[in-house]
C-alpha cells in the first residue's frame, strides 16, 4: 500500500453510506495508525516502547486525576480533548524524540504539514474545531494548554523514574535538556513541577541522569 494511500482504501466502505458520516469514519480509520507510532519512552509495564495512541490515553487520565494540581483552574473536559488531539499529526508527521540530535529540526514544518492532511479529511466544521483544539495545545496560551502540556511533559518522566532512567539514560540526554522538560511542567502547575525536580535531583543522585 502507499505511504499515501488511506486506510480506509484498504476496505472501503459499502455504497449508501452518507457523506458527512464517510469522512467522519475516513478520518477515524486513518486514525488507527497512531497506535504504530512509537515513542522513545519505554512502557513501566512491559519490556516495549510506549505508542502515541497509549501515551494520549494516559495524558487523558492524568488530566483527570491531577487537575486539582493546575495553576489555574481548568475545564477538564476540553483538556482531554486537547491531550487527545495534541500527538495524531505524529500519524503523519512521526515521533521527535527530544534526546535525539537534530530529530526536532523539522519538526513545526513537518507536523504543519501533517495537521493540514489529517485534518483535512474531516467535514469542514469538524476540521476546523480538530485544528483548533491542536494549535490551542500548541501554543500553551489557555490555562488548559498549559496544564495539558505539562502533562505531556511529566507522563514521559514518571516513566523514566519507573524504568530506572529510561530515556534519561540515552546518549544525547543531559541534565540541561531534562532540566528544560522539568520547567514545562513548571509552567502549568508548580506543585507537580516541585515533584519532578525530586524526581531529576534523585535520577542525578542515583547516576541515571548525565550532570
């Protein structure tokens, strides 16, 4: 099958199906391949690495259970719409590892292309609120985006602590850089920010993280 070619080609529908709703599911079957993206964190679980689809799952229940801990207060409701939505241009456009050089080069270009295929594929009401929710999530002004944005930089730590390192461990990690993911936290929520720098001085003590 071509690298452009769209899931939903591999089995098209049966004639009779409405239009609006045959896009909707056009785009829900393309939607699929998120859950073949992987990520560089590896899952505390299992002896794999994380995929987007899951990693979204899980950003969904932490909105849920830490909201409490946002700066401001938020609509939990449309926050897991943001955290649902943040990572599916990665269908298109791939994953960017942060401790890998030169990975993030491209990476608005690549992703702004890949929001206007996706996207695109939905009925035009629908298009526009799916990019709307997208570049809400990435330009961190809302008080939702924020804490949706710490969530996505706190997720992947958790992880590393429960691995013993993780991608702390990866050669092009270093205190700096995990530094800088710490502050995103930062940013929508000091309580949880105040907990990852424990858990970054501990990675330090412990040697998992390159000072």
């Amino acid at each position: 099958m071509d690298d452009d070619a769209l899931l939903i080609d591999r089995q098209p529908l049966p004639d009779g199906v409405p239009a609006r709703l045959g896009e909707q599911l056009r785009f829900l079957a393309e939607a699929d391949k998120l859950k073949t993206v992987l990520r560089a964190s590896l899952l505390a679980a299992a002896d794999r690495r994380e995929n987007d689809a899951e990693h979204s799952w899980h950003l969904a229940l932490m909105v849920i259970l830490l909201a409490e801990y946002a700066d401001q207060p938020i609509d939990v409701g449309h926050a897991i719409k943001l955290v649902v939505v943040h990572d599916l241009v990665e269908i298109y456009a791939g994953d960017s590892p942060v401790f890998v050089p030169g990975a993030a080069d491209d990476q608005a270009e690549r992703e702004m292309a890949a929001a206007e295929r996706l996207f695109g594929l939905l009925p035009g009401d629908q298009a526009a609120s799916m990019r709307a929710l997208w570049d809400e999530f990435e330009a961190a002004v809302t008080p939702e985006a924020r804490f949706c944005k710490a969530m996505d930089r706190l997720e992947p730590m958790l992880l590393n602590w429960l691995n013993g390192g993780g991608t702390w461990e990866m050669p092009g990690a270093t205190e700096a850089l995990v530094r800088a993911r710490e502050a995103g936290v930062v940013a929508g929520s000091t309580s949880l920010g105040a907990l990852t720098g424990l858990l970054v001085d501990e990675g330090l003590r412990r040697g998992w993280i390159r000072p």
